[in-house]
C-alpha cells in the first residue's frame, strides 16, 4: 500500500497531545517498528490543547483528529425523513444499551446511506420526539435535563465517529476500547480491513472508578438503602454506555490482545470471546535502562514516585506514606517526578497535604523534568501506590535499571515483581501492599530501605526479570508476528 499505512493506531484523548503511560508507548512502538509505515488517529474533545508533545517520526505518514463533542452537521432533514430519523434515534439508543441485533453497524450503514448528522439526529424535530421516547425507556425518574445532556453528549460522539475519514491501512489498532475501540469497530465494518485492538487498561473498569467518584452526576436516592432491585440512575446510564462499547469492540475486534493474564479475566466477563485472546506485553529499551550506572556515593535513603499528579496515582496516599516513612527510616527523601497540569486542584491539595504534615524537607516535587534516566541511578527503591494501572511503564523501566519497587496491588504490578506461573525468573523483586493503605506502604519501603542486601537481591531480579520478558526487541517481534498472521505480506515479518 504504497500510498497508505501499514499500521492505522486509534487512541483516545493521547498522543501526541498529552504525555502519558500510552502515548509513550505508542511513541515507542513506532520507533520500534521503524520497517513499518503508521497513520493515528487521535480522538479528543474540542476543549483539549492540540498542541504536540512528541516529535514527529519519519514513519507517521499520517494523523486524524476526531472531536467527539463537534460531529459533522449532515444534510439537512426532509420532512420525508421522520421515519428514519426515528429509526436512526433509536439505533443510537440501543448502541448505548448493548447493541442489539447489530445496531451500530446499521446505524452506520444508515448514517452512510442517507448523510445525516447532527441536524437530523439531534436537532431535529423528529429526532427530539424519538429521544422523549428514549427518555421514558432509559432514564424517567432522572431529571430531564440531565438526561439530555448526556445523551447528546455520547449522540454527538458516536456520531464524530462513524463520520470519521478513513485513511487507507492494511491493518487498524486500536489501543483501548471504548471511543478508540468503538472507531477501530466502525473502519472494520467499512473497509472489511483486519481490526486488533490493544488493551493497556480494561476500559470498563477506569470508567467505573471515574463515575464513582463523579460529583456532577445527579443520584435521585430513589434506591434508599433497599437491597433489591433499584432504579436506573444517570450514573447507571453512562456505566451501561461504556460497557456497551466495550462489547462493540470485543464483536467486531479479530484479536484483542492485553499485557498480563489478570486482565484477560476481566475481558471475558466483558465479553471478550477467549479464540480472540492473546497476550503481548510492553517493551522498553531494556538495554539503555540496564546500562544505566547505579551511584554508589553517599546520599540519604532516597525514594523514587514517577507519574501524573492525579487522583487515579493516589499521590495523597504516597504523600501519607512518606509521613510515617520519615520515622521508620529518618533522613529519608522522597523525589516525586510527573506533571501537575492535568489537575491543578488535585496537585495544589497535594502541595497543601506535604505542608499539614511538615514534610517539605523530606518530600521534592520536580514536576516534568528533562531526563528522567539521570535519576534512575539515584535512587534506592521507586515506589508506585496508584488505584488504577495497566502495565507502567515507568516501573518496567526503573525495574530494567535494577530498583526493587513497592507498588499497590493493581494491573500487572504483581506480575512484574512476585512473576507468574511459568516464569523462567524466580524470586521477587520488591513489594506489593493493598491500595489507599499509606502505613502498609511505608512498612514496605523501610523494610527495602533497611536491608541492603534484600535490596540489591530484589533490584536483580527485577532486572533479570525485565530484560527476559519485556525488551522492545521481543515485543516488537510478537506484534509483527501477529499483524502477518492477519495480513501476510513481507513488510510484517521484518528481521
């Protein structure tokens, strides 16, 4: 396909906008796979900065950007199209509510067919009967207001989507479900190209922890504290949405591949088919990593915590920590590297708690730094306490150096420090605790800080455990294997 991609990776709100566990894989990926040529399209709302983050690479020959809250306007309705507007209403609404009976392919059949967009299927007069409808079968004890919002919200979304150019490509990636996944659906039904979609996190279970915690979602009480059945509420809604694009993409996906065996279980109860299953996970340039020199020269028990200034990396957990840290093991000093832009609120309550608990000695924060490899080597333990994770990169690569870890028990991190069954690597490379647990994260770290030789001893497995498993070179070849298995040409089996 000389005058296309290879390779087309779908990723929603990532690279090459905002600086993260995915967009930086993705970025490694292709420089990895330098034979092979990328397009990316890249799905975001109108509010997010387009301003790039990562250089651009000799082999993206090509980037899409897909606005979910600005779909394309269509043609103007007919008075002769109330019926289908109707029927294209409630195609929307049973894509939302677990596709029945094929309802996002013939909604973008219809879609295709008839040209509609926005003033059809959201403004228009038919279309605002339908939705009084979908109200009263969805949503009828929520205010209707919020309801509508919400609707045109995720209507506006889809309907970004199935609009979306597509680029010619041999084969389309998705690197989640959901939008991502829901867009790698849509090019799969029109170009009939082969379709693997890659999950890093089970996308069902971010958007469960996000709508939990919601605080602009409306919750009638109507439940009270009965234990039987209750009534949908707004947060029920959005939930069944998402989960709803999950399934989309598992049914039209030909490979779903994730980075550890934990997550494959929660793909099956999502729907997942187990033929379509397979199991890549990341790579890093272990190599450089392990090459980096570890400092010997005097300094204090020093504690690495690399990542956004988020609330899904918990950093009010490993800021407690660290105030019971600095008693167990004194002169202690914990470096703190990631940006604090994406939530301000939350970094400023951060910078708050370091000063309530009088740690602005022991606690650094660096923010965005040049080179984060110039710190690998001056450390003594990295320490992750995140409620959500795939498999971080920033722990594969602290690991690949010969730093032991203490991690929460989320994502693979088990994996990476105690192994797996089957793992030529034995022993354990750090320390894994339960989640919002500050004390039990603190007990970890100084019992690693305290014992040089568990600490050397877990720093080499780690290492060993990272160069066997997770070199770029390996995975590299793995994700080569696979798109030749689904597209054989010689451009994928690349030495």
């Amino acid at each position: 396909m000389p005058d296309g991609a290879d390779i087309c990776l779908i990723v929603e709100g990532g690279y090459p906008y905002i600086v993260g566990g995915v967009a930086f894989w993705m970025d490694a990926f292709m420089r990895a796979s330098s034979g092979l040529k990328f397009h990316v399209i890249t799905i975001s709302i109108s509010s997010q900065p387009k301003v790039r983050k990562f250089a651009i690479l000799d082999n993206l020959v090509g980037t899409t950007d897909v606005i979910l809250d600005a779909c394309p306007t269509g043609r103007a309705p007919t008075d002769r199209d109330s019926d289908v507007i109707s029927a294209g209403v409630r195609l929307i609404q049973s894509t939302f509510s677990g596709d029945r009976d094929g309802s996002f392919a013939k909604l973008v059949d219809l879609v295709q067919r008839t040209g509609f967009g926005q003033a059809a299927l959201l403004d228009s007069k038919p279309a605002w009967i339908a939705l009084e409808q979908v109200y009263r079968d969805l949503l009828p004890r929520a205010p209707f207001v919020d309801f509508f919002w919400s609707w045109r919200f995720l209507a506006q979304s889809l309907l970004s989507i199935i609009s979306t150019p597509l680029p010619q490509a041999r084969i389309f990636h998705a690197v989640s479900a959901g939008y991502a996944g829901l867009l790698g659906a849509y090019a799969r039904h029109v170009t009939k190209r082969p379709y693997v979609v890659t999950e890093h996190g089970i996308y069902t279970n971010e958007r469960r922890i996000e709508l939990g915690i919601a605080d602009w979602i409306f919750d009638s009480g109507a439940g009270g504290f009965a234990v039987g059945e209750r009534p949908v509420e707004l947060r029920d809604f959005w939930f069944n949405a998402f989960a709803s694009l999950s399934q989309i993409t598992y049914e039209f996906a030909d490979v779903i591949t994730t980075q550890y065996r934990a997550n494959q279980d929660y793909q099956r109860l999502d729907g997942a088919p187990e033929h379509k299953l397979r199991i890549i996970p990341n790579g890093i340039d272990a190599d450089v990593y392990a090459k980096i020199h570890r400092s010997t020269d005097p300094r204090p028990p020093t504690v690495l915590m690399i990542g956004r200034i988020v609330p899904i990396k918990d950093t009010r957990t490993f800021i407690m920590a660290m105030a019971r840290l600095k008693d167990l093991v004194p002169g202690v000093v914990a470096i703190m590297i990631g940006p604090e832009e994406e939530d301000p609120a939350y970094a400023k309550g951060c910078r708050e708690l370091v000063a309530q608990l009088d740690l602005e000695a022991t606690v650094q924060f660096l923010g965005r730094v040049r080179d984060v490899n110039a710190y690998l080597g001056q450390v003594d333990v990295i320490a992750l306490t995140s409620i959500s994770e795939a498999q971080p990169l920033a722990l594969l690569e602290a690991a690949a150096t010969g730093l032991p870890a203490v991690t929460t028990d989320v994502g693979s991190c088990r994996e990476l420090i105690e192994g797996f069954e089957g793992d030529p690597v034995i022993g354990v490379g750090g320390i894994v605790v339960g989640a919002c647990n500050p004390n039990a994260v603190a007990e970890a770290l100084a019992a690693i800080l305290s014992n040089d030789q568990l600490r050397a001893d877990m720093g080499r497995v780690m290492q060993r455990r990272t160069l066997n498993l997770y070199h770029k070179d390996r995975v590299r070849r793995m994700y080569e294997d696979l798109y030749a298995s689904m597209d054989p040409q010689p451009s994928f089996t690349n030495p």
